[in-house]
C-alpha cells in the first residue's frame, strides 16, 4: 500500500529527529543480506543503544538536503558510543562478504567510506576505560610490590640474623 503525503512528512521528521539526536551515523548498502542477518545485526545494534532502519532515498535526501543517495540504503544510528555500532556494521557486511558502506557523520563531520572503516578499528568507550584504568593501576601496584619486596626483605634479614646468634627460626614461631 503507497504511503500517504503526510505519512511521508512525519517519516522525514522522524529521519530529521534521530539525525539530530545520533552521535554517529552511517549510510550503508545492505543489498543481499538475508532477513535473518538483518534481524541479527538489528538486535547486536540494538544492545548497543543504535538503530539500522532501511529508508527510500527520496525520503533520506529530503531530511539531508545536501546529499545523494544511489541504490538500497539502510542508515545506522549510533546514540549512546559512537565507535561500538561502526565496528558491529562492518564486521558484518565483512562477514557476510555483501553489502558496503556508503558515507556517514561523526557529530557534524562527514566521513567517506574509508574513515568510516578506519574509525571501526578504534578501541571502543569500554575497552579504552579498562586500559585507562590499568594505566592508572600500573603505579599503584608496582609502589605495593616494593612495599611488599621491602617488608619480604626485612623479614629475611632478621630470619638470617636469628639463624646466625644460634636461634631456630621455626622455634620462635
């Protein structure tokens, strides 16, 4: 059943509206991925607070009036971690073999195909917090390893010292 004017109005504000709310967004071919590996890579991306929606091109261009879109296009939107949905979409149009992306936005920058596959190989938001903590741990546990190295050395000397005036070290235990 064709849409209705206004139903095409309301799907380029609602376009307008995640567009504006997206802190990445990537346009993508999807041609030739089956249903099931669409609904799969819809439910990956959906625990990662992004969206994939198919979308008509003449609807997509209405909402970015400065693009061009060619052949079928499916959008991502990214709203919580901008680098954890890229890497999700590109490993599997990779795994698949099909599909490529087109073009995207970081914020309000533009991004080409090859940024885009770029930024995919970054470290996610979670992983760059568990090395920023390790980085912070780093010192913390080398200062206890001396402390520790320090007290192991004392405890030896007086070990030594007992053994050497003739006392039983396991007796004074």
């Amino acid at each position: 059943m064709a849409k209705t004017r206004q139903q095409k109005e309301e799907q380029v504000i609602s376009l307008q509206d995640k567009l504006g709310r997206a802190k990445s967004v990537v346009f993508t071919d999807y041609k030739g991925l089956s249903m099931n590996q669409l609904s799969g890579l819809r439910d990956k991306l959906r625990q990662h607070q992004a969206e994939f929606t198919i979308t008509k091109n003449t609807l997509l261009i209405r909402a970015l009036p400065a693009s061009s879109f060619n052949g079928p296009t499916a959008t991502l939107f990214s709203y919580d971690d901008e680098i954890s949905p890229l890497k999700i979409l590109v490993k599997a149009l990779k795994d698949a073999g099909i599909g490529k992306i087109k073009m995207g936005f970081l914020g309000t920058d533009f991004l080409d195909e090859a940024r885009i596959l770029q930024l995919s190989t970054l470290p996610t938001k979670d992983e760059l917090r568990g090395k920023t903590v390790g980085v912070l741990v780093a010192p913390l546990q080398g200062i206890v390893s001396v402390l520790q190295g320090n007290l192991r050395n004392l405890v030896y000397a007086l070990s030594e010292i007992q053994k050497t005036k003739g006392g039983d070290a396991q007796a004074s235990s």
